[in-house]
C-alpha cells in the first residue's frame, strides 16, 4: 500500500510545469488556473513531503535541491501514467463502440430490434460510429449463464424473479394471455376460464428454461398450491413464433406473451381468453455483473435509451 503522504499526480504535474516554466504565472496560464491556486497547490504538496520544493528569486520560481529530486522522480511517474492513462481511454472507447447482448426470446423478437434501431439513432444524432452489436437470443436461464460468465455485457429476461446473483433493472412490462384459434369453442366462450380447466388441458408450451413458461407455471402454482399441476403439454418448442404457428394451425391454446401474438389477436386469427382470477403482468429486466448501475460506456448508454423510449411509449 502507498503511504497517505504520497501526493497525488495532478500535484506532481503541477510542479513539474513550475519546473519547466520556472514560474508560478507562466504555469497558471500552462495548466488554466490562477496563480494562487497554483501556489496553494504547490504549499499543500510540500507539506506532504516535509520539505521546501520551490523558492522565488528575481528571476522567477527555482527548484530546491530536494525538489529537483522530486521531479525527476515525478516525471518518469507521469510519463508511465500517461500510458495508462491512455490505455484506460482506449478501453473506454472499446466499451462504448460494441456491446455483447444476450435475451430471452420475447425481448430479443419483439422489442430489441425496436431499442436497437432507437439506439443506433442517437448515436447517429450525437456524431458517433454505430454501435458494434452481436445478440444470442436464448432462453432466460442460458442468459442469465452467458452474463454470470462473460459471454454476454448485458442481458434481458422475462422469469418471475431477477436471476440469483446478478444486478437488474426492471424496462418494461408484458403480460401473458391466452389464445386459441379463432375456429375453437373457447372462442366463442363468455365466461372466463379457470386455473382448473387450465390445468387439465394439453398446452403448446415453450421448452422448460424459458422466461415465459416459468412466469406461468409459478403464477399458476402460486394460484393453486399445487406444483406441476398441468398434464403433459400438446406440443413443447423452443421459440414464441413456433408456438404461434403451432397455435393456428390447431395444435392446442397457450399462454403467450401479448407481445408475440398482439397483431393476429387484433387481426381475428386468434381469439384472446380472460382467465379467471390469475394475474400474468409480468416485468421484464436487464441484468448485469457488478455494481449497482450497469457498466458504463454502451450498456449504460443502452438502458438510458430504453428507459426513455419506453417511457414515451405506450403501456399495456
């Protein structure tokens, strides 16, 4: 560990341009300050190191012996910081020119090609390079995996919790509905359908992992008491569009989200079925390692535009 004496670099580049000017004025107008501010600088730094680094003469501010000391250790100091300096700017870039995304299926069809195209337009608006985007569209669990480990910078999902371990932030918000084809008799059905009738019924369900089948399934279990309460399912897929098609083509009903099916439901395709007593709003999250506030450079840049484009767009 460094001593609390140590003086910090700005203090030391200072000196160092006293140095080179050989005077307090001359630095001021180098570093953009006042010559006070230069001169308390100058006192705090030989303070910390106990011993007098600079006098006044006629000719302007002179090095002790023990300042001359200083700054020649000071500049190799410097120079190396500025490597760094310069390494860590690079990084910064690095991070703000690409970002790795990884999303449940929901999020990665229906909603990221909508942030992603917002987002590359600011960027465009503010004067910078389009971002460098690769996107893994899986399900919630394997994204959750590719944060925890690096493959992905951000990731979005859809579970009924945030995943163990990792950051979130809730934006936006979805609900899952059931459908079945316009032809079925629940179709026609007045009343709603309960949890029961649910139960007992052969589904077209997304594969186990994904964000959309744990929501259901928890909520229904929440509802009822009673785990793995549903007989096995119609049909099991692995993406929200072959459930769909599966589902118009008369496989069976399922829950799904609004998202995924809001166009046939508005178009007559499919039928929209009020459950009874089971409310399926769900959010959807961001997730990350590390602090508190996503990592800075692209994913920040990321969430801010979603935050904002989905607060001027419409709920559910």
């Amino acid at each position: 560990m460094l001593s609390p004496r140590m003086p910090d670099l700005a203090a030391l580049d200072v000196l160092l341009v006293v140095a080179q000017t050989g005077s307090l004025s001359k630095a001021a107008t180098e570093v953009g300050t006042s010559q006070q501010a230069i001169s308390a600088r100058i006192t705090a730094l030989e303070n910390l190191v106990g011993s007098r680094l600079t006098t006044r003469t006629s000719r302007g501010t002179e090095l002790t012996e023990h300042g001359r000391l200083v700054v020649e250790w000071a500049d190799s100091l410097l120079r190396h910081a500025a490597k760094v300096d310069a390494g860590i700017a690079s990084l910064r870039d690095l991070t703000r020119a690409s970002i790795r995304l990884s999303a449940s299926l929901t999020i990665a069809e229906q909603l990221l090609p909508m942030w992603l195209v917002g987002l590359q337009a600011d960027a465009r608006r503010r004067g910078r390079d389009p971002l460098g985007i690769v996107l893994t569209a899986t399900n919630s669990v394997q994204v959750a995996e590719q944060v925890r480990s690096g493959e992905a910078d951000l990731g979005f999902v859809e579970g009924p919790r945030a995943p163990r371990g990792l950051r979130s932030t809730v934006v936006d918000h979805d609900e899952l509905i059931l459908v079945v084809p316009s032809g079925h008799a629940w179709a026609r059905r007045r009343g709603a359908v309960t949890v029961e009738e649910l139960t007992r019924l052969p589904l077209v369900v997304r594969e186990r992992g994904s964000g959309t089948r744990d929501f259901f399934e928890t909520a229904v279990a929440a509802k009822t008491g009673i785990e793995q309460s549903f007989v096995e399912p119609a049909l099991e897929l692995s993406t929200s569009a072959a459930v769909r098609t599966a589902v118009l083509a008369g496989a069976g009903p399922t829950v799904v989200s609004r998202l995924a099916v809001g166009d046939d439901v508005a178009a007559g395709r499919l039928a929209a079925v009020r459950i009874a007593d089971l409310d399926l709003r769900r959010d959807l999250r961001a997730i990350w390692v590390g602090g508190r506030t996503a990592p800075a450079g692209a994913a920040r840049d990321m969430l801010a535009h979603i935050a904002s484009s989905t607060t001027r767009s419409p709920k559910i």
